[in-house]
C-alpha cells in the first residue's frame, strides 16, 4: 500500500478515536483486528483485544471510561509497504483524581488489504498510573488479571488514618469496577500489615471532634470490607509483623491469610476505651468461636502466629521474607482459575454464616445451576472428559 494512504489512515484512526466516532472505527478496522495495549496500563487495560468490538469495550473503551486524554500523532514511518510506525504524546488526566497525563507512545500499525490489520502500543506505564490514581496511602497495581493492593505508610506502621480510610474504599471500588481482574493480593510495605487505626491522629483531635472523625473513616472502611467480600475474584492477604485492631478487617475480607511465621495479631481495643470496627464482632465469633473471641476482647490478649494458625484466624504459615511470594503465587494460581464459580463459592460462604439449612441448600442449588451455564464450566467438563488442564477465563 502507498505510505499516504497508510498515514492517511492512520491519521484518520487518531481522528476517530478522539471523536468517539464508531462508524468510522468501524470502517477503519479489519474485522480480524487485534489491538495489543501496552502490560502494567492502570486498571487491567493493558494485554491482547481480539476483534474490534473487544477494543473498543475493554481497550479504547476502558481507557475513555478512567481518562479524559487523546493520543496526538507526531511522527508517521514507514516501515514497510503494510507497517507504520506512530509516534507522539497521550495528554490529557485521569477522571478520577484529576492528574495530569503526559506520556509519550509508539504504535506500531500493520494493515491488511485497506484496514488496520493490528496496533501494538508502546508507552510509558507508570505515567498512566500515575494519572489513574489519586490514592496517597496505598497503591493498587493491577497485572495479569492479579490487583495488588498494598497499605503504604511503612513509617507509620500503615496505621489507618482517614486518607488510607479513603484511599482503601477509592481502592476496593476501583477493583469492583474494572473488569478481568480474577485475584486480589492484600498486602503493607515496611515491616508491618497494619497496626490498626492511628492514634497519633486521634490524640490530636478536640474531643468533640473525634467522633465525626471516627464515623467518616469507619463509613469508608466499613464500604472497603464490604465490596472486598462481594467481589467475585478471591481475595489473599500477605501478613507480615503487627496486625492490630481495625486492620484485622482486611484478614476478614480474604480467603486465604499467608502469615509470616513471626506476625503478632491483636485487638487492643479495650485497652483503649474503646470497642471495634473492621467487623470483628461479627468474623471473629465465627472464625475462632465466641469464647476465643471474648478472650481476645476482653482480656486485650496477643495471638502468636502458630496461634493464630491454630485459631483458623490464618491459613498458613511461611518464613517472614517468603510470604509475599508464596502469596502472590497463591493468588496468580486463583486468577487462573473459574473466576464466575469462584465468586458463586465466596457468596455462599458467606451467606452460610445466617442461614438456616434449607436456605442454604436451595441457595446451592440455584448457584450451580446458575454456574453450569458459564464458559469456564463448559470448559471445566470438557477437559475433564479430554484429561486435559483446564484453561479458564473467567468468563
């Protein structure tokens, strides 16, 4: 093809995206597209989109849903007589936080006939994030169908002040909203998970002032719990050092707990006057039983990690510099896995916690059958008549 009517075309693409104009994507795109976005893009964006209605919905589309930008179009090469090779600069901000967007790109553009065949993107990751995310006091990372969210006030211990309070709902709405993630990794940087909520903070209200405090932040977290335990990907905490108080609520909304063989678990709350949050009245009593509970409450006991394995508070054990990664691998072998069953699972679970047994066994059965019409059962059943390893997509 001559290299006008490539740039031409590719000019043409850039005007179309810009425009939101369908019609003329439509024209534009072979019907066998394949758009490759860049991996590590902010909120699952980034990996391949087979055909043009899969870009436009998880790749163009999921960009324009967290981004006002728009690629500018700087250099036009042609590589070869159906490759193009695009450079220039994304501008624009994140619509979430407001953050400036600044990165430059490449596009590498093959055709087929008169249509783009292929776009493979080539930019600066880290700036997109940069833009996404107004968070200040975790970081939420989401590659390979795995979200990373990590507490990220290691000098204070990731004690929870009111900006992680907020951060941790922006967070958990963020992980509920973006669609293929099929794992949550829960985990602190420094030394600590989180010794719970900070005091340094509270000490320096005005009396009258620290309830008003208290309920804006427990309004956040509590919401943070709750879509944690709703979302259908599994969730695993990675457990380092100290976990105290209201920070025991993120144990609470995993399903698995990796615990460095040397973390110490506590309430505390008595000790400070005050009673809980983070939903210990209600996990506890049904992890560990009510008299452990009360223990632990009343008499502001400290668990010890083997105790607390033996509790069922955690699910296993594993040397402090190896938790992390024997976590993260647990959760890329759960974002492999049947992502819609897996949330039918975490459900019921929890529905079980208050129902009675007919309940529950009518609510079994209406998930699997609801499970049975799923691609990933489809697949589940055929490999296991083919004696093959399943290859789920979460779908």
């Amino acid at each position: 093809m001559d290299n006008e009517v490539l740039v031409d075309k590719a000019r043409r693409l850039y005007v179309a995206l810009a425009d939101g104009d369908r019609a003329a994507l439509d024209d534009l795109l072979h019907a066998n597209f394949v758009g490759r976005l860049a991996e590590g893009m902010p909120f699952g964006v980034g990996g391949t989109h087979e055909g043009p209605q899969a870009m436009r919905r998880d790749g163009w589309g999921a960009i324009a849903r967290h981004f006002e930008a728009r690629a500018e179009p700087e250099q036009f090469i042609a590589l070869s007589e159906d490759q193009l090779l695009v450079t220039g600069r994304y501008r624009g901000e994140g619509k979430r936080g407001g953050a400036a967007l600044d990165a430059e790109f490449a596009h590498l553009l093959v055709f087929e006939g008169e249509r783009i065949r292929a776009l493979t993107q080539y930019t600066d990751t880290g700036r997109w994030r940069d833009a996404a995310s107004r968070l200040s006091a975790v970081t939420l990372e989401i590659a390979q169908g795995v979200a990373t969210l990590r507490l990220d006030r290691p000098r204070n211990a990731n004690a929870i002040d009111p900006d992680m309070a907020s951060d941790l709902l922006e967070a958990a709405t963020q992980i509920a909203e973006t669609p293929g993630i099929r794992a949550v990794l829960i985990a602190g940087s420094g030394a600590h998970f989180s010794v719970g909520g900070d005091i340094a903070v509270f000490v320096k209200q005005p009396r009258a002032e620290l309830p008003k405090l208290l309920r804006r932040m427990i309004d956040s977290y509590h919401l943070a719990i709750e879509r944690l335990t709703a979302i259908d990907a599994p969730v695993v905490a990675a457990v380092r050092g100290a976990v105290g108080g209201g920070a025991m609520g993120l144990l609470y909304a995993a399903d698995i707990v990796v615990a460095a063989d040397d973390a110490r678990f506590a309430l505390g709350y008595g000790a400070l006057g005050l009673t809980c949050d983070g939903g210990s009245t209600y996990f506890l009593p049904r992890l560990i039983g009510l008299r452990r509970t009360q223990e632990l409450f009343l008499l502001n006991r400290r668990l010890t990690a083997p105790e607390a394995l033996e509790y069922g508070l955690v699910s296993r054990l594993a040397p402090s510099d190896k938790v992390e990664q024997e976590a993260a691998e647990i959760a890329v072998k759960l974002a492999a896995g049947p992502t819609r069953a897996y949330g039918g699972i975490r459900s019921l679970l929890k529905r079980s916690l208050s129902s009675e047994m007919s309940a529950q066994l009518a609510a079994e059965k209406e998930s699997l059958v609801a499970a049975s019409e799923s691609d990933d059962a489809r697949e589940g059943i055929a490999a296991f008549i083919e004696k093959r390893p399943a290859r789920f997509q979460g779908k």
